[in-house]
C-alpha cells in the first residue's frame, strides 16, 4: 500500500502522528558501491531515484557536504517551463515536464506541481517577433505556445500596469500554459525519500575532499567521513562543479560559477496567477500559497562562490519590479538568499560520461536547473548505468564546444554572465 | 563591493563592468591552432578563491582594470591598469 494516502494520514491522525516512518534513514557511509552520486541537491537525488527505479542498480550512495536540500534546489525560485527555442532542448525539456506531470503519484509525495503558466512579457515589436518565432518553433515541436494581446493579458493579470504610458509599455506577451511551478523543498524530500526506499544510502553532512586513482581512472573518493570507493563515480554539484572537478586533476571546464539572488515578499492576497517574465531587463515573479511574491532576475555578473549577493542588484531587480507593479511600492521584502550558479559557455547543461575513466559528470545549469530536475536524473541515471548517454542527452556532451556544435538557446556567445 | 580604481579611488562595483577571466592568452591573431582557440574561448579556471580577472571602469574614467579578487569572501586584493600588465600585447 502507498504510504501517503487518505487513509494513513487518518489513522495517524487520530493515533498522535508517532508512526510515520522517518522520510529518509540517516545512513553511515560504507566502504564500497557500485555507484556513488556525488551532491545531495535536486540533480544528485533524482539520479539516485532513477538508477534504482529504472536500472534496478541500488547500491547507490549519495555524499552530500551539508544537509540534503542546502544547495540550490532549496535556493530557487521553482518555475518549470519547457519553452526554448532550439530542438535538443524541446525534446529534453519536454520530457521533464512529462515527468512533472506524474511526479507526486510516481513518488507518492505532493511536489505541488502548479500548471499556472508561464508568460513572456513584450514590450517591443522586435521582442514580440522573436516571441512569434519560439513560439512558432515550439509548436512546431508538437509544444504548447501562444500568443496573447494586452487585453486577455490584462485579464489574466489585472495588477500590471499596462497603460501606454509605463516605463516599458506592454505590447503582448507569448504564454506556455502547461508551465508553473512546483515546491523545491518538496521535491528534493520527495526523490531522497523514494531512492531510500530503494536501498540508496543518502550520506548529509559528508563533503568529497579528494579522489581515489587507479592510474587514469576514478575508483573512488576521500570524504570527511573517511574513504569510499566505488565502480562509478557521478558528479552533481551544480555551482561548486569548478571546486570537485579540479580535485580530479581537471583544472579547467566551460563552466564559470556566479552568484544568483532571489527574494520573497511579505504575504500578499492573491495578485498574481502565473510565472511573468519582463522583457526589457531582468524581472519575474510568481505567488507562492502562502502569498508571497517569489522573484528575481538577474546574475550579479561576476565570478562567486559565496552564496550571497550585493545590493546593486537588489536595487535593480525591485526597480524593474515596480516598472510593473507599480502598486507594490509599499509592500515590503520579507527574505534575499543568493546561490551558486553553474554558466556554461552556451546556457545549455553537459550530462555525460568521463571525463576520466570511472567518472561521469553533470553540470551546466545556468539558472534554470530546477526545472530540469526530472529529467537530468533520468538521462544521467541512463548515461552511468549503461555507459553512454540517452537520445535526449547526446547532445549535452562536455567537448561540443571544442567541436564547435553548441546549443547556444540566447545566442550569447561565450559570455556567461548574460545568458 | 567597492574597487579602488587606480585613477578614479575607491568607487561602487556598479561603476564597472565584469569582462571575465584575466588569466586566459589570445593566441597569436595569425594562430591557426585550433584547440588553442577553442581553449581561449571557452575554457575558464573558474576559482574559488585568489581570482585573475578583467574589469572595465565604465561608468568612470573607462579603464581596463586587472584586478585580483576573492571569489569566496568577494574581497579585492589588488586593482592595476590593464596595459600595465607584462602579458599585454604590444602594438607593432
Ligand atoms: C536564486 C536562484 C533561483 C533559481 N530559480 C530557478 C527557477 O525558477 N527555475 C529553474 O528551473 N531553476 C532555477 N534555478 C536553478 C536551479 O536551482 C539549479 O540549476 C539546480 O537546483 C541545480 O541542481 P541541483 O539541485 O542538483 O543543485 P544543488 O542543490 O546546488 O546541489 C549540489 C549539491 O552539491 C553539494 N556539494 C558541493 N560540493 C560538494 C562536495 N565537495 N562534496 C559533497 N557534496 C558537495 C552541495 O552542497 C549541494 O547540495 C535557480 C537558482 C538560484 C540560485
Ligand atoms: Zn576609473
């Protein structure tokens, strides 16, 4: 029987709540597997889920340096949209959402998967074209995109200014409906509490120090918590990727790590039903449950590890906020946060084998990982248990840029700090 | 963030403008070295810690900076001019 139902949660009701099984043990390392998954976050936890679930391999460890969820996929801003422009990503992103879709039931945990939509403000004829354009690109791809006036926006979301006299005036805007969001806690929770129940052993509070090398090849790995080897060793550490892998010996990656900020406002009553994006500068939102504006925008645009951003782009991002709304200017700001994010030299991820023998790796997110979740699991799952990647990440190859085949969705070139 | 522009003094980080990592050499403009290329492009050292980077003071007196940067504390430890710096090309 599921162990999430109606009729668990009533029994446990009424007996006190004192029998729920702990979502996940609290597991001691041990020597050997044949798989470890380094990085507790979103990536590493799902990647887990579907190693057992789908390839039947569960003597599985994943070695996470702090506490399960402290990275970013308890730091993002949780929308999920498949709304690219170029083909690799449609098919990629498209099975996410498939795998949005059946999240809770899959893993018998609410994800609140919220298909609210996502729109793209425009306020330009040029941006409206290039809208036109992707948007004619996903439905080409058999993806839901539409085009709406400033009326039925206007509708939809009562509290924008969309008079012709705003900063930035509203022109249209290109919306994907089967867009939304989805609880980031929840979804790490969910997949670690699934891969456990699988025999996965889900190792907080133990950081990867070192490798362990037969020649070229990774056979294991020293850790805080003492050494473990392993046949395979996969890395999802998202924006420390640049730290790890030079503990390989591979000093440098198409990667640059660059801190993103988010914020949370004080509870508002219901304002806003979707995911909006501006289109003349870095700015979206969404509404939590709980009535909180969720919003961002922005890199701080440089180099960082620090998990914290300046206030440069605080300023910014609020002003862009008010451009909008201007009837937020007395709500306050309850909560900023910062995260790690992992640029890539084309905006697009790297799931693949190697780069040394025994190794697998996974990294590239941008600021868009969270979406991604699903799917990244599943393809690397796949790409470490039969040793070569699925149809849907072949292209995400870690030496496309030395080859010249990129999948740059922006079309910004080698500049990280403006995908 | 502040960064004490040699010219300018101490200035806000919002005066200037990021251009990357400045430990990265441009091959030869005549270099027909693919992988050399390839790696000038894209490939970045990506630090945590002592950072080698390239910053334009834009919103000030429009120099390029060489600076050295802690990407874990944010804290700057060393602002020069560009052009000062020996691996700078110099024209024929
Ligand atoms: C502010 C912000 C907003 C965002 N908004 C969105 C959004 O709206 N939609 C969207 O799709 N994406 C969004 N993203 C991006 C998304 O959150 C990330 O791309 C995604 O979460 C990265 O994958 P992950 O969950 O595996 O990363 P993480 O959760 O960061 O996981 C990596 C883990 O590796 C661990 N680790 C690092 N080094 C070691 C080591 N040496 N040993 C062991 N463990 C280690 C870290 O502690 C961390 O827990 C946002 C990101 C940020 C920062
Ligand atoms: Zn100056």
């Amino acid at each position: 029987m599921r162990e999430y139902s109606a009729y668990t949660l009533l029994k446990n009701a009424l007996t006190g709540n004192r029998d729920w099984k702990q979502a996940w043990r609290k597991a001691e390392p041990r020597p050997h597997y044949d798989v470890i998954v380094i990085g507790g976050g979103g990536h590493g936890l799902s990647t887990a889920y579907y190693l057992a679930k789908e390839h039947g391999i569960t003597n599985v460890a994943v070695l996470e340096k702090g506490y399960l969820g402290s990275g970013n996929v308890g730091r993002n801003t949780t929308a999920v949209r498949s709304n690219y422009l170029l083909p690799e990503n449609h098919r990629f992103y498209e099975h996410s959402m498939d795998l949005w879709e059946n999240l809770s039931h899959d893993l018998n945990y609410n994800v609140m998967f919220s298909q609210r939509g996502c729109l793209n403000l425009a306020h330009t004829p040029g941006q409206l074209d290039e809208y036109i354009r992707r948007g004619n690109a996903l439905r080409h791809s058999g993806i839901d995109s539409e085009l709406m006036t400033v009326k039925q926006i206007k509708r939809l979301v009562p509290a924008l200014d969309v008079s012709g006299s705003a900063r930035f005036p509203i022109i249209g805007g290109v919306m994907q409906w089967s867009a939304g969001t989805a609880r980031h806690d929840a979804v790490a929770w969910g997949y670690a509490r699934g891969a456990d129940r699988r025999g996965v052993d889900i190792v907080e509070n133990c950081e990867v120090t070192g490798f362990l090398r037969d020649g070229d090849r990774v056979t294991g790995v020293t850790t805080t918590r003492g050494e473990i080897r392993a046949g395979k060793i996969a890395v999802a550490v998202a924006g420390s990727t640049g730290s790890v892998m030079k503990l390989a010996g591979i000093e440098t990656l198409p990667i640059e790590s660059q801190v993103l900020q988010a914020f949370v406002s004080e509870s508002l009553k219901p304002i806003l039903n979707t995911v909006l994006t501006f289109g003349m500068g870095h700015f979206y939102a969404s509404q939590s449950d709980k009535g909180g504006l969720v919003y961002g925008g922005a890199l701080d645009g440089y180099n960082s590890y620090a998990q914290r951003g300046s206030l440069p782009l605080v300023e910014e991002v609020h002003s862009e906020m008010l451009a909008l709304f201007p009837s937020l200017a007395s709500v306050r700001m309850l909560r900023s946060w910062g995260g790690l994010c992992d640029m890539s030299m084309d905006g697009s991820p790297i799931i693949t084998t190697g780069p040394l023998p025994g190794m697998y790796l996974n990294c590239g997110w941008n600021y868009g990982g969270f979406k991604a979740t699903p799917a990244s699991g599943w393809c690397f799952a796949w790409t470490i248990a039969r040793d070569e990647p699925h149809a849907l990440n072949a292209p995400f190859t870690l030496d496309r840029f030395h080859r010249g085949i990129l999948i740059d969705d922006k079309g910004m070139g080698a500049t990280p700090n403006l995908h | 963030m502040i960064i004490k522009c040699p010219w300018c003094g101490p200035r806000d980080s919002s005066e200037f403008v990021y251009q990357g990592e400045g430990g990265r050499t441009r091959p030869d403009q005549s270099s027909t070295d693919q992988s050399a290329w390839n790696a000038y492009v894209y490939d970045r050292v990506n630090t945590a810690g002592d950072h080698d980077e390239i910053w334009q003071h834009s919103g000030g007196c429009r120099s390029h900076l060489k600076i050295i940067r802690n990407t874990v504390t944010h804290k700057v430890l060393s602002v020069v001019f560009a052009c000062d710096t020996q691996d700078q090309e110099k024209p024929a």
